[in-house]
C-alpha cells in the first residue's frame, strides 16, 4: 500500500470508527436467522472483513441531510444483506473457490444450502424496509433487488462473449454494483426527509461511486496479489468475464495479439504463466490505463454532486471515500 493511499484509508477509518462499530453490532443483531446453519452460512460471508461500504453510505447521506432517526444504523444493514447475498448467489454460480480470502461458502455447506442462505438475507432486507414504514425506501429496495438479479443474468448470458462491447459492459456494471451503492445513499436521503433536489444528487453520487468502484474492483484482478484481492488473481477471465481492461485492450490489439488475447479467454487452464502475459498484453495496449482514467472521471463525477450541500463531516469522509474507491488495496 502506498503512503499517501495509507494515509486516506487511516483517516477514513479514524473518522467512521464509532459509525463502523455501529454497523457491525447491527448486523449481528438484526440478522435473526431461525436456523443455526443459515447463521453459520451467513456469518461466514457477512463477518469476514468486509468494508460496509453500502450502509456506510446510508448513514453518512441521511445524516448530510440532517437525518433525526436514530435507526438509521440499524436501517442501513438492509445495503449489507443485500450485498452479501449477492455475494452468496455469485460465488455458486462462478464456481468460486475463494471471497474474502477465505474458502467460499457453498465449498463448506453445499451450493442449495447457500443459495437459499441469499434468498433469505434477500428477504431479511425487504423485511427491515418494511420498518422504516417510508414506502419509498421499499420502493428503492425492491426494485434494487430486481435489478441486481437481472444485471446477474445478463452477466450470465454474456459469459464468455469475445465481443462484449463497453456499453453492454457498462449495463451489467451499472446493475450489478452501481445500483446498490446508488440505493444505499437515496435511502439515506428519503430518510432524512430531504428535498427532491438532495435526494437525486445523493443518487447520483452513489450511482458514480458505484461505477468507479466496480471498474476499481475490475482493475485488481489484473494487478493484485491473492493477499490483498482476497481471491485468486485473474478469477474474472477464468470465469468467462470480460471486464472494461481486456474489452478496451482487444479493440486495439493487432491480429496476432488479439488471436492470443482470445487464446487465452477461451482457456479454461489459463496457466500462471499465461495470465501473467495477458496482464502485459492489456498495459500494452492501454487496457489498464483506459480503466483508470474512466474511474477517475466517474469520482469526479462522484464528487461534483456534492457541491450542493454545505461542508460538513459528513461531506468530508465521503469526499474521502470516492477518493479511496479507485486508490483502494481491497
């Protein structure tokens, strides 16, 4: 990890400590499973190191309006389930052998037990909606659930596709990570009771966010380590994805690499050795360089959204995290 990269993640977890403390309690109080193996599945997902990102970013955009509800830590554990259930779902459908640098879960209990296990944080998530008694987070939440698992089929149905374009790359993104992290920050905004005007510029903040993150995410299967990715390097090309890096890097690779780039998409054994070379080929051919830049633009994007409410803590730490979501190591 850089120093400066260092730096902005120990500032941004000095800042949402008490917050992050919060959140961590809530979920395991809320979760309420009935079973012991659907607490076991679960908990081996939800509490192994992951950011909280998403109801993170509910709690800081409800209270940048000025939110009064004291539940809204335990409100936000609706972005958290949803995003672990889709973890869940994603890991059986990838045959997946790691998340979180851990063995993944269906490996442990069996793909029925864990699909099951993310159809009930599914439900979990509708159910804690359903508290706010504000009709338009259930609104948001259910029409973020729908999306999600369309985003997923369609990333199914394009596995594998050697000319997947950016847009349709985009479409899956946009459904898959973008849509929860917009969900979580408009969430927050209803819930405050904020004016219309705040409630599109928090969703369109989080809509940002969640594009670079993903295009962030993207980029680490291609230049980080398996300590660091908490999953096998390279998982995306042996799972039939193609992400924005290699899309961008085969519509200007010459024949001769373009036929080994493809080569290399279609090998279900892709070799250490192989990777490695293809990682090359997309620096080469500005693959990885054209990611950044386009998560750059997205953070900008992020942070233009901002302006119009008045400095404060809050606007601070998520200023900092749109930063942190393209220097991040995890």
């Amino acid at each position: 990890m850089t120093g400066k990269r260092k730096i902005l993640k120990e500032e941004i977890l000095s800042s949402v400590a008490g917050d992050l403390a919060g959140i961590e309690k809530a979920l395991a109080d809320n979760l309420a499973p009935r079973l012991a193996l659907v607490s076991d599945i679960a908990g081996h997902l939800l509490f192994s190191g992951g950011k909280r990102l998403r109801p993170l970013m509910m709690v800081l955009s409800a209270r940048m309006c000025r939110c009064t509800d004291h539940d809204v830590i335990r409100f936000s554990t609706i972005f958290e389930y949803l995003h672990a259930a889709t973890l869940l779902h994603d890991d059986v459908v990838d045959e997946a052998e790691m998340r979180r640098g851990k063995r993944a879960a269906h490996l442990t209990w069996g793909a029925a037990g864990v699909v099951l296990t993310g159809d009930f944080l599914l439900a979990r998530s509708l159910s804690i909606a359903a508290l706010t008694r504000k009709p338009d987070i259930i609104d948001i939440v259910a029409g973020i659930t729908e999306a999600m698992s369309q985003g997923e089929i369609d990333q199914l149905d394009k596995k594998g596709k050697i000319d997947l374009s950016e847009q349709e790359y985009m479409a899956v993104i946009q459904a898959k990570t973008a849509v929860l992290i917009r969900g979580a920050c408009r969430s927050g905004a209803v819930l405050a009771g904020a004016d219309p005007d705040r409630v599109t510029a928090l969703s369109d903040f989080g809509f940002h966010l969640g594009v670079a993150f993903q295009m962030a995410d993207d980029l680490l299967d291609y230049t980080a380590d398996v300590k660091t990715l908490g999953k096998n390097p390279g998982a995306d090309i042996r799972e039939g994805k193609l992400t924005l890096p290699l899309i961008h890097a085969l519509a200007r690779a010459g024949r001769d690499d373009r036929d080994k780039i493809e080569a290399m998409i279609k090998d279900p054994r892709l070799s250490a050795e192989a990777f490695e070379e293809l990682a090359a080929l997309l620096h080469h051919y500005g693959g990885i360089a054209y990611t950044q830049e386009k998560a750059r633009e997205h953070v900008k994007e992020a942070k233009n959204c901002l302006e119009k409410f008045d400095p404060s803590r809050e606007r601070d730490i998520m200023m900092m995290l749109a930063d942190y979501a393209i220097a991040r190591d995890l």
